[in-house]
C-alpha cells in the first residue's frame, strides 16, 4: 500500500496513470500532477510539500520534474512500482495480453461487482457504465491491466494472471516474439503460490507460456462462448470467455456470470458508438496493432454487411508502424471493407527514434491501394477531419481508429451534428 498522503505524478494523463491517481485522491492523499497535454513539465510544477513523486515509463530521467524531486530528496516510483506497491496485500487479478486487456478487465470488475465482491478496479480506459478508468472497492480484491512494456507487469504478484494474446508488439524494447513470450513466462513466475494462470488455448505463443508454467492453469477460447453480448467481435467473445473463467475460478455462478457479461455495454474508444454525423454513424475504436485492427475490420464487416464504411485509422508510434508494416498492410488487404483513409502517424512522447520516421502513413496508403483498395492519406489530424466532412455523409458508418488522438475528430464530427 502507498503510505504517502502528497503526491505528484508526471505524465498523469496517462491511462493507467490517470485510474492509479484517482484512486488515490478517493483515499484521501493530495495528488497534484502534469503532463505535456495539459501545461506541460517544469520543476515549478512540484510542490515544495512533495512525499512521493510517481512517473509514467514515457518520462525520461532527465525530466526537469524528476530532476527537481531528486534535488529535494522526494522519493521516485514509476507507474508499475508505484502500482505494484498500491496492489500489495490485496489479492490481485492481473490481465495481460497484446489485444483485449482493458476489455478483459473491464468484463471481471463487472462480474466480481455483479457478484457482490465489490473489487477495486484500474482500467485502461473509461468503463461506459461508470463513467471512469477506476473503482475504488471496499473488498480485497484488485484488478488491473498488466502491461507488458518494458516488462512492467514484473511488478505485480498476482493471485491470477490472464493472458488474452501474444503477438509482436512494443518492437523498440522487445527483440522479437521469443523476446516477449519469455517476458510473459517470468510473469507467470510472479503468480503466488497456489494461484492461477487462465491462458488463451487458441493462441499459440500463449499455450507456450502456459505448458512451460508448472502451476494450475485453466484455458478458454472464443468458439466456446455462447453469450450474447453487447459488444461485437470474435475477440470481445475471446474476452468474455478469459473473464467467465476467472469468475469461475472464484467460484461465481453461472447465472451471474451470463447476466454481468450480457449486460456489459464496453469502454470507451472499443467500438464504441459516439453518435451521427448526419445520418451516418461514427464508431470510435482504441485499435492500433494489426491484430486488433484486424479484428476491428472483421467486426465491422459483420455488422455493416452489405452497407457502405468508412474504416480511418491512425497508426500509434512509427516504431511500431515500421516494424509491423506488412501486417499492418495484410490487414486491410484482407478485410472487405473497401475505403480506407490514414491519418499520418501519431507520434508518441518519449518513444520514438529519428532512425524511425522514414515510414509514413503515405506508405502504408500507397502499400494498401496496391491490393485494390479505395486508399486515401491524410497528412495531419486536420486534414482528416476535413476529409471526414466532405466524405463521411456517403456511408452508413464511419469507424475511427488508433490508440492516438484520433479520437478527437470523431468527437467533433458528433458534436458539430448536434
């Protein structure tokens, strides 16, 4: 548990970061914090008062904050230290995976609540039925997102760990897949005695880790589900099985398991539905590594069968954009949802390389047209927005995605039809 009652937090607006400080407010500590969206760093920024300061891994050493804390002798945590310290003593459900963690983690909260456990909870994004990223709970369960960046999640030691996927990903730090299946084996080493692994059986890096973990581990899969659920995609049925099992492992009824996962309504930015611009329906989706948008793709074409869409993506960081490339391409090329518009590359602070940004979203739509698709490119956030006006009233549904702020247009687009 974090003792300190005054803190600050550089990089606050970060997802975890954010549900992390608002827990922490909701017991009662003071949090002030920053963040290069919002005012940007100064070591003005720190207050004189200071017993703790905490960091999102994207804030560099050198950071005039961190070097002001130094200067005063407050003690430093990254997010993961910081987190991994608030978990200790609680019993800790951790889901990891490239894809579908916060909807993972969203899905269990909603379970152990229906079920009367009462859990706190640190989501990756805001969770449609609460309005925040963050549920503080009176019991001692504790649920979060285990991010894999850097090895984070080797800061936690959980009761049970979910593993919803792996795939190549975060390539600036890891060296490859066996890179990153090796990082999620030691994970499963920070599993308590008698805890769980709940392991995708579909996956076959995962089943890896699983059969090389020695204690109890439980599998599920997506073509067992027969929930129906309110949020689409072969992968959302892949996350309501990991969350069933979990709640099975703690020993929840069937009937509440089918009622909190039939009943979930989703997070924001996961397909989610914002409004109209028009008659047109404008979807908001967090997709930014070639699995997800895949899944994304394969979603959409289900539900707008034979109606025209608009797929927009914005692809997250050129590191992962260069690396993944081919993927990146296959996954449009594949899907058949004909019209495409890229935005170029959101640039990620703290994370990106000059030996990078010889990839452009210009690529990938020259890449993309290639394989006989309605390709357009939009050289910046603005552009794309009025691309999207002049455009978007041709198609049933226009989807939106990225991990970026994309998101942005999506909101104006709604907003300017109201």
């Amino acid at each position: 548990m974090i003792s300190a009652k005054k803190i600050h937090i550089v990089g606050i607006s970060g997802a975890g970061v954010s549900a992390l400080a608002v827990l922490l407010r909701q017991q009662g500590a003071v949090v002030s914090g920053s963040d290069l969206e919002t005012g940007g760093h100064s070591a003005e920024n720190v207050p004189a008062d200071a017993e703790l300061l905490i960091y999102s891994n994207a804030v560099p050493e050198d950071n005039a904050e961190r070097a002001k804390a130094r200067e005063m002798g407050i003690r430093q945590l990254s997010y993961p230290e910081a987190l991994g310290e608030y978990s200790s003593g609680k019993k800790i459900i951790a889901v990891s995976g490239t894809n579908g963690k916060t909807t993972t983690t969203a899905m269990i909260a909603a379970i152990l609540t229906e079920a009367g456990l009462d859990p706190t909870v640190l989501v990756g994004s805001k969770v449609l039925a609460w309005g925040s990223n963050a549920r503080l709970g009176k019991s001692e369960y504790l649920v979060l997102e285990a991010d894999e960046y850097r090895r984070a999640f080797l800061n936690y030691n959980p009761d049970i760990v979910v593993v919803t996927n792996i795939a190549p990903d975060h390539l600036d730090y890891y060296k490859d897949l066996e890179d990153i299946k090796t990082a999620f084996f030691q994970f499963t080493q920070k599993i308590k005695p008698g805890g769980v692994l709940v392991y995708n059986v579909e996956d076959e890096s995962v089943s890896w880790v699983a059969q090389k973990y020695g204690g109890q581990a439980i599998g599920f899969a997506a073509s067992t589900t027969n929930y129906k659920l309110r949020v689409p995609g072969k992968y959302n049925k892949a996350n309501a099985q990991a969350a069933a099992a979990v709640a099975a492992v703690l020993g929840i009824g069937d009937e509440t398991i089918k009622y909190a996962l039939e009943s979930f309504a989703g997070t924001w930015r996961r397909f989610e539905r914002v409004g109209k611009f028009g008659e047109t329906e404008i979807i908001s989706d967090y997709a930014h590594h070639p699995d997800s948008v895949r899944g994304t793709l394969e979603a959409a074409a289900k539900i707008y069968d034979n109606k025209k869409v608009l797929m927009v993506f914005q692809p997250h960081q050129h590191n992962r954009t260069k690396n993944l490339f081919h993927e990146f391409v296959q996954a449009f090329c594949d899907s058949t949802v004909d019209d495409i518009l890229l935005a170029e590359i959101f640039e990620v602070a703290g994370r990106e390389e000059t030996a990078d940004r010889d990839v452009s979203s210009k690529d990938l739509q020259v890449a993309i047209a290639k394989c006989g698709k309605n390709a357009r490119y939009a050289k910046s956030l603005a552009d794309c927005e009025e691309q999207l006006r002049k455009i978007a009233k041709q198609y049933d549904a226009v989807i939106i995605m990225g991990a970026g702020d994309i998101y942005k247009v999506a909101d104006k687009l709604v907003t300017s039809n109201k």
